[in-house]
C-alpha cells in the first residue's frame, strides 16, 4: 500500500465537524460524540481487530476451527502465523453457506492464501466494515443529518443518515443503507439494502440480501472507549439471529493519513473474484 497526504479528507473532517460544533454551541440539542477534534479516532482495542468479540451469551459470529487455530502475523514472534480456517459447527449457519465455507476452508488447507476483502482492495461491507487491523484507524464525522464513519484503509466510507427513515425501496449496495438515532448517549444505526457480495467476518461467511443488521455505539470506560454490540438477522444464510462486538481505543493519531489500496488492483492473489477494473490502452 502507498502512503500519500490526505489534505482533502483532513479539509472534510475539519469543516464538518467545525459544522457539528457550532451546532451544539446553540443550534439544538446534537452534540458531537465521537469526533470532537480531527486528532480524535479509534483504534481496535484488542490483538486481532480483524476478528469480532463474542457477546456474553446467545449465538455469536463464526470463529477459527478449535482444530486449526488462528495465529495472526507478529512480528515480534517466532511463531508461525495461519490462516483462517473457519468452525464449520456454529449453529447459526445454513447449509448452504456451510457447504460454501466448506469448500474456501479446503482451499486453505490446499494452501491457497483465503480472501480477505481489504487485501484485496474490496469494499468490507456490513457488518465487516467494523473489522480492521490495529495499526489502522476509524475516524467518526458528527453532523446533525448525517454521521460518516470512515476506514483508514483505502478511505471508505459509511453514511448514517439521522433522525429519518428507510428508503421504501432501498437499491441493494456494498454497505447497505444506514439510518441513524441517539438514545439517551448510544447511537443505534439500522442497516438494510445490501447486495450478496460481501462477507459478513473474514471466515468468508456469506449473506444474502435478506440480512438486518443493527448497531449500537456508545462510549464506555469513561469515554475512552467505543463499544459497538451488533446484531445481526439473515433468514436466507442464518438458522437464529446472533451477535457480535467490537471495541476501539480512543486515539490521537489523527490527523488521518491516506492508505491508498486501489493502485495495488492487479494482486488479488490469484482469488476467484474479478479484479478492479483497468483500462487496456490509455484514455488520452
């Protein structure tokens, strides 16, 4: 990945948020939680970001093979990183998106390198998009109509729309469609609209365009930490709803530097997807 300057995002964030505290100085009851300064962003609070937190009871997310441990890479150490191998026996799957995962946990042990959307410059989707490395960071945009939630890796972008509802008729996309409402200091976003191209982890668990998925961030350890529990239903892929959290630092590493992906769109490691589209002879 290729490192260059974010002057135009780092202009977005400011003149947002430079909007958003104007707001809350006299211009009704919002007030920016997340964000109150472009230096503010958030990091995964635990080793393996790219992996969710189970939650303290209930059906939770798809985790690495009891037999085939995940070790991610460090290093600091001598031990030899795997893959992800996914366990197969969690009850929320299918059968249909079991066999599916059957046949990319065989691949792995084939010794074929398993997908894994942000090596490949993919869009994350939802709920994956809360999943990143933590040497990456998450930058939250507060306004009173609308809330960007913004990837480090590649800048992408989340829109939650505030305070209003779902499209009749949402066209299915990458992230969904977002809605967004406060209540009391959680913010709970409500997403549906998706398309069946994403994962739902990086255990290459599929979805369909039924999924529902639910978030509700707030801040806990005295604001020095963000929390998101995330619920998710898929009738068409799941067999129960089930849950999921994931938790982020807060962090002055800001302001946010640019992790450019899409120039790296001819390594997708020989992965069965279609690479990012490139022009064969130059437009001019």
């Amino acid at each position: 990945m290729r490192r260059v300057g974010a002057g135009f995002v780092l202009l977005l964030c400011a003149g947002l948020l430079s909007a958003s505290s104007a707001v809350a100085a006299g211009e009704g009851d919002f007030t920016p939680r997340f964000a109150p300064d472009v230096f503010t962003a958030w990091q995964v609070n635990h080793p393996d970001g790219d992996d969710y937190i189970a939650p303290a009871s209930g059906p939770g997310p798809v985790k690495y093979d009891p037999a085939h441990p995940f070790i991610p890479t460090d290093p600091a150490s001598s031990v030899q990183p795997t893959f992800r191998v996914a366990d197969l026996n969690n009850p929320i799957l299918k059968p249909w998106a079991k066999e599916q995962m059957k046949k990319a946990n065989d691949e792995v042990f084939a010794g074929k390198i398993p997908y894994v959307a942000r090596e490949r410059c993919w869009p994350a989707g939802t709920p994956a998009f809360v999943l990143e490395p933590p040497f990456n960071i998450t930058l939250f945009i507060d306004t009173p109509k609308k809330i960007l939630i913004v990837h480090q890796n590649d800048f992408q972008f989340r829109h939650v729309y505030m305070n209003v509802p779902h499209s009749k008729n949402p066209k299915p996309s990458w992230t969904g469609e977002s809605v967004g409402h406060y209540e009391g200091d959680t913010l709970v976003v409500d997403t549906i609209g998706f398309n069946d191209r994403t994962f739902v982890d990086n255990y290459r668990t599929p979805h369909t365009a039924q999924m529902h998925v639910v978030e509700r961030f707030r801040l806990i350890n005295a604001g020095k930490v963000l929390e998101d529990e995330i619920a998710v239903e898929d009738p068409g892929a799941f067999n129960m709803p089930w849950k999921a959290v994931q938790r982020w630092n807060r962090t002055n590493r800001g302001p946010m530097e640019e992790l450019s992906c899409s120039e790296n769109n001819e390594n997708l490691f020989n992965y069965d997807v279609k690479p990012i589209p490139q022009a064969a002879k130059p437009d001019f």
